[in-house]
C-alpha cells in the first residue's frame, strides 16, 4: 500500500488538502467529531487534487503544511502589508468568514470592514445552513453594508467564493441558467446572484488568504461566525430548507 502524504477534506472545520494527518493543523483535527465528514488519503497531490475536484466541484486549495514550514510567516506579512497600501490608496479592505457547527448545521459569518480608520464588524446566524452559504453571505453582507460604490480589497479563505468570482465560474453558472459544464445543477444560486450584483456595483479584487494561519482580521471574523452560529434563535435559511427538502442531494 502506497504511503499516504496528502488528505483532501472536503467536507470538515476546514476544507482543504492536508501534508499532515496528526497535530492541531493536520487532517484530524478537521474532521475528528465533525459530522459529515468527507475526506481521504493520497499518495500524490495530483490524486488529493483530482479527488477533490470531483467531489466538491472546485479546485482544490494549496496544501496546508504542518506548523513550523516557513511558508506561513511570509504568507501572512504580505497579507497584511497588502491590506495597509491598499487602505492608504483609499480602497476599502473586507475581511470575511463563515462556516457551520456540522455541515449542514447551524451556521454563521462575519465579517471586519477597514476604511481609512474606521472599523465595523457585522455577524449573522441560520438555523440550518451550509459552510459554503455562509462563506458567500460573508461577502455579501460585506459588500452590502457600503452606502457608495467603492473599490474594495475583499479577503475570503474559502476557494470556492475566490475561484467563483476570479476564474468567472459563477457568471458561466449564469449565463448557463445555473448549470454547470458537467450538467449539474450549480449550488447556491441566489447567493451568487446577489454576490454577482454587488461585485458589478464596486470595483472588487477578491483575494484568498489562508484560514487559521494567524491573521488577526481573520480570525476575528471565525469568532464572530462561530458566536453567531452558537445561538439558539438563528432565523431559516429558507432558501436551503426549501431545497434540501425537495432535493436533498443538490447541496
């Protein structure tokens, strides 16, 4: 049996391909208790990546090394370094994140608006959700709160938002009456149309930073999402419900 190097987790804490099994960073840790967990071993990344394709429908995200690789320091410098030039050029720089207690689950996003110095954090909560969902209304409800077209610096660490918006999945989902070039049906539509119509609103650079890797904005939008969802009085997702009961395979 061929030596296991790489763990696609599709469905966990935090989708994503693994160099790492064991440690607070590793694979376990994102599906241990988790319900619904999807995941799986390879012994090459080309395997992890393509498996991941398959099951989730987007491209797999960089590898998540084990702490201790340098990647992570430089990777978080150049986030923050970024974010600084692009408030002293008068842009307006979103962070967001969302994610559920279980997938589907209770579910929550949050999200920290920078401007000039100014600071707004805005967080939200749904019964019954997915992570994916709540990855998409981070941004919307970022994108939503400015009152003046705006160009805006919006920072994501879910793949599936960034490549649907820069790889321009979502507007061929679309144009295709919501189909995808597999002949699937594309998930979550009215949040891609409500994210589409705001993206043609601003002038918005969509940019992924790496999840749980130390960015304080970043993780200050985890904790509102997961304050949020840890209520007890989360309105319906009535989009989802609706559809999870009709067709329960779709999400």
């Amino acid at each position: 049996m061929a030596k296991k190097n790489y763990y696609a987790v599709v469905n966990g804490r935090q989708p994503g391909i693994y160099t790492s099994w064991f440690g607070p960073e590793g694979a376990e840790a994102q599906i241990k208790g988790f319900t619904g967990a999807r995941y799986k071993g390879f012994a090459t990344l080309d395997d992890a990546k393509a498996w991941y394709r398959s099951i989730s429908g987007t491209d797999a995200p960089d590898p998540i090394y084990p702490q201790g690789q340098p990647i992570e320091p430089v990777a978080r410098t150049s986030l923050e370094r970024s974010a600084k030039t692009a408030l002293e050029t008068g842009k307006v720089v979103i962070y967001t994140d969302g994610g559920c207690i279980g997938n589907p689950g209770p579910g929550g996003y949050g999200v920290v608006l920078l401007y000039g110095d100014q600071r707004e954090e805005l967080s939200g909560s749904y019964r019954l959700t997915t992570n994916n969902r709540m990855e998409l209304m981070a941004c919307i409800v970022g994108l939503g709160a400015l009152e003046k077209e705006s160009r805006v610096l919006l920072y994501s660490d879910s793949r599936y938002v960034v490549d649907g918006m820069n790889k321009g999945w979502a507007r061929r989902w679309k144009a295709n009456r919501w189909m995808r070039s597999n002949k699937t049906k594309a998930e979550n539509s009215d949040l891609w149309e409500n994210l589409l119509q705001l993206n043609n609103q601003h002038e918005v650079e969509f940019r992924w930073v790496r999840g749980h890797a130390g960015n304080p904005e970043n993780e200050r939008c985890d904790q509102l999402s997961m304050e949020a969802a840890s209520r007890g009085d989360n309105p319906p997702d009535t989009f989802f419900e609706k559809f999870q009961k009709n067709q329960p395979n779709l999400f």
